[in-house]
C-alpha cells in the first residue's frame, strides 16, 4: 500500500523539531530509531521521504519516521502526513526548500502542499481495473502499461494521474489530471507547468534504444494503448498541438522515422498536416486509419487495427486530410 508523503519533507521536518542539515537530496540528522549522539548515519531522502540509519539498520517510509519522531500510532501519523500533503497547514511559504538550505530548525506550521516531487505522487495509487478496461470510447490498456509510464489514479476523483517529466533530467515538474468515463474533469499541477517543453514517454526510450520509429499520438493514455499492443516507441504531448520544443526532441530520439497518429478529426488532421510541411528532420509517415472510423489510435478494437495502422502509414508527402 502506497503510504502518504507530504510535498516538502523538509518543511515537514522543520515541523517535527528537528534539527537537519541538508546534503544535496538528504535531510541528516541524529537517528531517532536508537540513542543517537552524532549525526551523520541517518538521513531522510526529501524527494522519496525514505530513511534509513547505517548504524542501527532502522529506517522505513516516511510515516514510519513520523510515528517514531511523535510517538503516535501509524493512523495518526498517516494523517498528519496526509493533511499535509493534499491541503497544507495555512502557514508561510517560508519555510519551503530555499529558507531551509542553511538553517538547522525552524518551527510553526507550514504549507507543504506547494512542492512538487516524487513525494507529491504518493497518496496516488495504481489505476483500478475498471478504469484500465476503458469504456465505448476508449478499448484501454493493462496495469503493466500503467506501471511502466507511471500512470496513477487519484481515488478521490476517479481520475488519472499523468506525470509531467523535465526533457533532460526527467524528474517531476506537475501531472495532468483527468477526469475517466464521462468525466470532463481536468486540471494541470501546477497551473502553468511547461509541458509544452517535454513529451510523454520520452524517459522510456531510453531503455528500448534504438527506436526504429517513434509514435506520436495526442493523449498519453494513448501511449498506454500502443505499449499494450507491444508498440514501443510511443510518445505524446499533452494536446493536439505540437510545438517547436517537442519536435526538436522528437528530432533528437535517435529513431529514424516519424508516425503521426494524431487524433482522426479536424484538429488532429490539421496538425499532422502542419508537421508534414515543416518538419525535415525525420522521415514522416502517416498513421492509416483506413476505413476506420476510430478518432484515435485508442479506440481502435484490436491490436491488430493498430498495427496495420502502423504497417500501412502513408508517406508523408503522399497524405491528404
């Protein structure tokens, strides 16, 4: 069971009393789990909340710590996390990450809710079978796939979590939420996250490499949908429009051809016409959806129509809307 972390674990810290120093991604300080005289065999990861104590061998999540730290029982300490994380405790800003680099202790409450890091993604879970199956629009994909991107469900809204990854480094910059069946629930966190600067799945490329071709479809779950089908290779971005950014990272993949499989409506049809003009970089060929009247690769019914779609993209140059 995942268990709750709060977004600023040294905010969080601070707030338990202790006296910290930060070393790059550790909080150090004196272990809590035994009698401990000097500092420097414990540390707590402010991206993960895990901690672990070389001397003694103790160590765990992050609640765990809060259990020791306040001697309360794991239900409370899962609280005090939780409220942290999802709502903040209505106090100063000031006391987030810059603030802390070179103090030792700060106390008072504070609003941990602000930061992102992995930490944020904890109080999600991995997708319910339901939701995976898909519904009349959209046929879904397995729990592996879900796995495999870091797809996650907020229970809370029956909807999912979509991570947001830095181009370079890959690490956590916000998620799309997204409401699931009917749902037209949708939200960016943060608001204003430069997803336009990054593309969905680009970090799994670099365990499959080299990738013949990529896909580009328009919603991620997509990529979930192709990774189903024993399609590897597939990105996003996080709408119909794909800007200069996302193409030049599509051009530095190291693949040698482009498919588009953008949406089989207007927007989509006008997009993937716009990159076929303007982009020269890769070799461009066209997603067939043939007779199909499938809006998207995800809605194709069979694994089979996937691939033929693949099999049989057009030339670019040869494509018409």
């Amino acid at each position: 069971m995942i268990t709750p972390v709060p977004g600023d674990i040294p905010a969080a810290l601070a707030e338990l009393g202790v006296s910290f120093r930060l070393v790059e991604d550790e909080a150090v300080f004196l272990c809590p789990y035994h009698d401990d005289h000097h500092a420097g065999s414990f540390s707590v990861n402010i991206e993960t909340g895990m901690n672990h104590c070389f001397a003694c061998g103790q160590g765990g999540g992050f609640t765990r710590l809060v259990q020791v730290v306040l001697g309360v029982p794991q239900g409370e300490a899962d609280r005090w996390c939780r409220a942290r994380r999802m709502k903040g405790m209505g106090g100063t800003p000031a006391t987030v990450y810059g603030g802390l680099r070179d103090a030792e202790r700060h106390s008072g409450p504070v609003d941990t809710s602000k930061v992102i890091n992995e930490a944020s993604l904890a109080l999600f879970t991995d997708p319910p079978a339901w939701a995976l199956a898909g519904n009349e629009r959209w046929v879904g994909c397995s729990l592996e796939s879900a796995q495999y991107f870091g797809v996650l469900w907020n229970p809370e809204n029956d909807s999912w979590i979509i991570p947001i990854r830095d181009a370079e480094s890959h690490k956590l910059i916000g998620w799309q939420e997204k409401g699931s069946g009917d749902s037209r629930f949708f939200r960016n966190v943060p608001e204003g996250v430069a997803k336009s600067s990054t593309l969905f799945g680009l970090e799994s490329l670099e365990g499959v490499r080299p990738v013949d071709s990529l896909v580009l479809v328009e919603s991620p779950l997509d990529v979930l949908r192709l990774f189903t089908a024993g399609i590897r290779g597939g990105v996003s971005g996080y709408g119909v429009h794909v800007s200069s950014s996302q193409l030049g990272l599509l051009a530095g993949a190291g693949a040698g051809c482009l498919v588009l499989a953008l949406d089989n409506d207007f927007a989509g049809s006008r997009e993937t016409l716009r990159i076929v003009r303007e982009f020269r970089r890769l070799r461009v060929v066209v997603f067939n959806y043939g007779r199909s009247t499938a809006k998207d690769p995800g809605e194709q019914q069979s694994d089979d129509e996937i691939h033929w779609g693949i099999d049989n993209a057009i030339w670019g140059p040869l494509w018409r809307p």
